[in-house]
C-alpha cells in the first residue's frame, strides 16, 4: 500500500498474531504458500468453512472460545450508530488494571461519523489506559430489519465482500490503526462462501460465546461481546457489574491470545 509518498507493508508476526505497518523498503519479501506455512499459528487459526457447509446463513461461525479455557477476551462493537461512544463503560474498563485489553470492532460507518469518538479512543490506547485491538467489521454493515438472516447483513444481495473487508482496512489506516488479523461478521451471520472469502483474505472470523445483552455470562475462555457504540446500555451495564462482583474469569487477555497456541 502507498501512504503519501511512502509505500507501507502490513505485517502479521505468524506466532504472536500482532501486526505493524512497516516501510516496504526496509523489507525483502520471498513468494510463499498456505501450505508452506501450514504449522504457522497464524495458519492454523484461519478458518476453513464447517465440514459439509452450505450457503445458508451461518451464526456464530468462527472463533467463539478459546480453547485453553483461561481468562476471558472483552470484545465491543462499533457497528453505525448516530448515539456516543460509552466512554463511562470504557473508563470503568480501564479501572481493571494498566493497559487493559480489548478488541473493538470497528465498521467503516462507524468511523466516518464519529472522528472525536475515535480520537478518544485512540488517546486512551496511547496512554496505555487501555490496549486496544483494531478489528475489522465491515464497511457499511448493511442490515435490513425484518428480513431473514440469510439476506441481510453481509448476505445482502449485492453486497461486495471485498469491498467490505478492504475499504474498512483502509479507512482505519488512514485513520491512525493497525488492523489486526481479525474481522467480525454484523449479525454474526456469514455463510460457507463468505467464511471461505475470508480465509483467502487471511482474517480469522472473530465470534462470541458470551454476547452479554443476551444474558449469556462470561465462562474461562469466553469471548464476551458488548456494544459501545450506545445501542446496546444493557448489555455495558450488566458486564459492569459482573465485573464489579468479581464475575469475570481472570485476567482479560488481548483476542490475539485466543486462538490455539504453539
């Protein structure tokens, strides 16, 4: 990619699962395969589509739990919302400990409308208030309400998955992030093909088992799920005070702990 006059490389360490944005010229890169790399970390925790998947609506594929049952991965969405950022329910985050993870998932939408929103965030990450991994959540995030899974969010006709993935990447560079290896599908509902575009794009789907405005509480190993974005009070409320009785499995860990290890 070009940054000015400057071309840029996104980097993914294969183990660690971070990412930078490195100058191309300090660089050599050798041609390779997903099969060459196959023992990688970061290989093995792409995801392929489930056995005998078929295009209908998948819910919750991907990553929901990780299977070393340790600790627990906040995970907040930012999909569009004309409302703030809960900055109260980030603070009382913050309030777990120096440098406290979590994963935000940012829609290009998102980022569009809310430029002081996201400087915020982006001061409380520089701080080391908090530690925030950037993930893609698609572009527009289309929904239609009332329309069956299988043809909204990302299963609208129509939709360019390419476009989704890649526009949103772009915003938040531009922006001052690093994307990260993950993306979460809106709705949480992709299909087999979408599942498989993502592979080839490298992203691992990013899931949940403990979406807490549902009632469903954080177990070791949960990947918990929240909206900051102001559509979803309840749900920060509850997290807060389960954190506040000491209900959370310990510590919370950044998402890039999540998938299986070495």
């Amino acid at each position: 990619m070009t940054s000015g006059a400057d071309s840029l490389l996104l980097l993914v360490d294969a183990q660690s699962l971070t990412t930078t944005l490195e100058p191309a010229d300090c660089w050599r890169c050798a041609e390779t395969t997903d099969e060459a790399e196959a023992d990688a970390r970061f290989l093995r925790a792409l995801q392929k589509p489930p056995p005998g998947a078929t295009p209908k609506a998948l819910e919750n594929a991907g990553l929901v739990h990780s299977p070393d049952n340790m600790g627990a991965f906040v995970t907040g969405d930012l999909c569009p919302s004309r409302r703030p950022l809960d900055r109260g329910f980030l603070e009382r985050l913050a309030r777990e400990g120096p440098g406290t993870p979590i994963a935000l998932s940012v829609s290009g939408a998102w980022i569009k409308n809310h430029a002081a929103d996201l400087d915020w965030l982006k001061r409380e990450d520089q701080s080391g208030a908090l530690k925030i991994s950037w993930v893609d959540h698609s572009y527009s995030h289309p929904y239609v309400k009332g329309r069956p899974d299988a043809q909204t969010y990302l299963l609208t006709p129509g939709v360019d998955m390419d476009r989704e993935i890649f526009a949103t990447e772009q915003l938040m560079i531009e922006n001052g992030l690093t994307p990260s290896v993950f993306f979460r599908f809106p709705g949480l509902v992709s299909d087999a093909a979408l599942m498989e575009r993502l592979r080839a794009a490298h992203l691992i789907a990013l899931g949940a088992d403990a979406w807490i405005a549902l009632g469903l509480r954080p177990r070791p190993g949960s990947i918990v799920l929240v909206h900051p974005n102001g559509n979803e009070p309840v749900g920060l409320k509850m997290l807060s005070r389960i954190l506040d009785q000491g209900g959370a499995p310990k510590p919370l860990r950044p998402i890039e702990d999540a998938p299986a290890g070495p």
